[in-house]
C-alpha cells in the first residue's frame, strides 16, 4: 500500500511540472513563461495583412513559411502555415 501511495504522489508530482510555468517577477507578480518554440526560424522581413492585422512572416528550418498567432479560445500562442505563391 506504500508502495503505490508513493508512485501516486511522484505521478502528480510529474503531470504537475508539465503543466504552463511561470516566473517570479522583481516586483513580486507571476508572468506567464512563453514556450513557443524558437528553434531554428527566421523572419523573412515579409508582412501579411489580416483584417487589419500585421503578423510577420518566418520560415523554418524545413522551409515552411508561418505566421505566429494566438488562439481567442485559450490564449496560446501557435504557428499558422501559409502557402508564397
């Protein structure tokens, strides 16, 4: 029975840090940690307008061409793929 008291408590501990991280500010309020992933893109210097909104454009390490967006739902932050004709 200890044994698996125990193992509950390391998997709660486990999906507990997987969940969204946040930081600690100097003066004393929680910011949200952003975890959009940064790795090997570059802004094109491209712009694409959408209803009146500005949003860059970058390509990836594979050459695919995307915008950042973020959802209205939930707020996260995620990669729009767009075909350059």
């Amino acid at each position: 029975m200890k044994r698996i008291i125990v193992l509950l408590a390391m998997f709660i501990c486990m999906v507990g840090s997987a969940q969204t991280k946040y930081k600690l500010t100097k003066n004393g309020k929680l910011e949200k940690v952003e975890t959009f992933k940064e790795s090997n893109t570059k802004d094109t210097g491209y712009v694409l307008m959408i209803k009146d909104s500005a949003y860059n454009v970058y390509v990836s390490s594979k050459g695919k061409y995307f915008i950042k967006r973020v959802s209205a739902k939930t707020g996260k932050p995620y990669r729009k793929y767009i075909t350059i004709e």
